[in-house]
C-alpha cells in the first residue's frame, strides 16, 4: 500500500513546480505544511512530508530553503502522561 495517496503526491509535485517557477528558490517546511493544512487526513507526519519534498526538490535540481514559515503553528512540547516536558 503506497505511503501517500496519489492526489498528495500531484499536489506536492505541482507545488514544488509552483515554488520553482516563482521564486526559483524550494522552501521544504513551507511546502511540507501546506501539504499538511492540504491533506489533514493523511497519515503522515511533516518531517515525512520535507523528505517528499526534498526529493521532488532534488529531481528538480532545485536549490533549497529550509525555513519553517511563521503563519503555521509550532509543535506543542512532547509531555509524558504525569505532564512532564520532554526533552
């Protein structure tokens, strides 16, 4: 069973295409999270989602940005049950 569903990876791809042709310049985590705001059902995690975009990126030979962009949130801290942050 393939990871992605093929509508994500067409989206991906024409974003990364989209990215190219305006900016000549491949923003990984901002493709990966408008892929996850996109998809929110998929079952896959951003880091999943850069190394996608990393890939199209590369078979692209893009140059790439690896800036995570301001209007999407951060990852809550990782607690364990009794509320502890983890580190």
């Amino acid at each position: 069973m393939p990871r992605l569903s093929i509508k994500l990876l067409q989206e991906l791809h024409a974003a990364v295409r989209r990215a190219l042709e305006r900016d000549r310049l491949l923003n990984v985590p901002a493709i990966a999270w408008q892929m996850k705001a996109l998809f929110p059902n998929e079952n896959i995690s951003i880091a999943e989602l850069e190394a996608e975009v990393m890939a199209a990126g590369m078979a692209m030979d893009a140059a790439m940005l690896f800036e995570r962009p301001e209007s999407y949130p951060a990852h809550p801290p990782l607690r364990d049950p009794e509320g502890t942050t983890l580190h």
